[in-house]
C-alpha cells in the first residue's frame, strides 16, 4: 500500500478526554476508539494521511434528537464549523491522490456557528417545531465541549458549501427512520 486515507474527526482528542459533568451516556468511547485507530496508523510503516473533518449538515437532525426532550433541544453554545459531506468526501478524494502527509489534515465548512444556532437553523428549515436552548451543562451528545472543540484550527481547508445552500437543496438529513429504511431498501434487494 502507498497511502493509507483515514477519516477521522476534528478534536478528536480533545473529546475523548472523560470529564466529571459527562451525562451518564456519551459518545467518548466513540473518540477513544478513534483516537487508538490514529495510533495504529501511525504506529505503521504505511505512508499515511489522517483527515479530520467537522460535522456533517446531514447530521443535524441527529445532534437535537440526542438533546431533546420532546419539545426542546439543549445544546452547549460552543462553536461549530461543520460541512456538507459531499466537501468531505471531496476533500477526502484530493488528499487521497496526493503525497502522504504522515500526519493529520483538518477540513471544516466556510463558515461558524455556535451549535445552539446550527441546530435551530436546520430545525427551523425543516419544519421542526423543537425550541432549542442554549445550555452549558448539556454539552454535544452528552459530553462537556470547550468553546473551540468543534472547529478546525486556523490552517484547515476549508469546503465551499454554505449551511444555507445546503438546506434548500432538499437534502434530507440523516435520521434513525433514514438508516433504517436504507438497510431495509438494501436488504431486499
């Protein structure tokens, strides 16, 4: 092999750091897992490239059903810098046929949101009528986040689809009843 291309996340490390106001259930170990597949990569003789993208638009709908609780959503009001995942996958494709970088490659949309604004954007856009709240105790899938954890550093690339292009494209974010119908579509065939 060449060039070994994983995909991975932007602050991965920072959030899988286990912290005392944790909810019960989280997505650390989801971090964890990340961070020990990184250390393989580089702990191999593959040349290698590691990019860490933001959250996906797609994801929007995911991110408040985890937070809510019916009728709101309670978010923490860090900043968020996420991307449609057809710039992931492009950014992906461009460091794929490029040199190994031996190293990490981050990628993030052109612009910055705070996640309590993200989310009520996209709800809104898709006739959710869930208020969301900006919170600091309830975090991005039940962990604490710092104010910058969810965005790239300043050297990122950055993909060129703005949140509010993407919404009135008609894409469908990704949800629970989304995946299942896919698997059911894709078990019948």
């Amino acid at each position: 092999m060449q060039h070994y291309v994983a995909l991975s996340v932007v602050g991965t490390d920072r959030l899988a750091e286990k912290r005392p106001s944790d909810a019960e259930k989280t997505i650390r170990g989801y971090f964890r897992a990340k961070l020990a597949q990184e250390k393989l990569i580089k702990e191999s003789s593959i040349p290698f490239s590691i990019v860490h993208a933001t959250q996906f638009f797609e994801f929007v709908k995911n991110i408040a059903d985890s937070s809510s609780d019916g009728k709101t959503v309670r978010l923490a009001s860090v900043l968020i810098q996420p991307m449609a995942a057809e710039d992931v996958a492009s950014a992906v494709g461009r460091v794929a046929v490029a040199s190994p970088v031996n190293g990490i490659v981050e990628v993030g949309g052109p612009e910055q949101f705070r996640l309590d604004d993200f989310i009520q954007q996209g709800l809104t856009a898709y006739n959710d009528p869930r208020k969301v709240i900006a919170d600091p105790a309830a975090g991005y899938f039940g962990v604490e986040v710092d104010e910058r954890a969810l965005v790239p550093g300043k050297d990122a690339r950055l993909g060129e689809t703005r949140f509010a292009t993407w919404l009135t494209q008609s894409a469908k974010p990704v949800t629970t009843a989304n995946v299942q119908s896919a698997k059911v579509a894709t078990a019948s065939r």
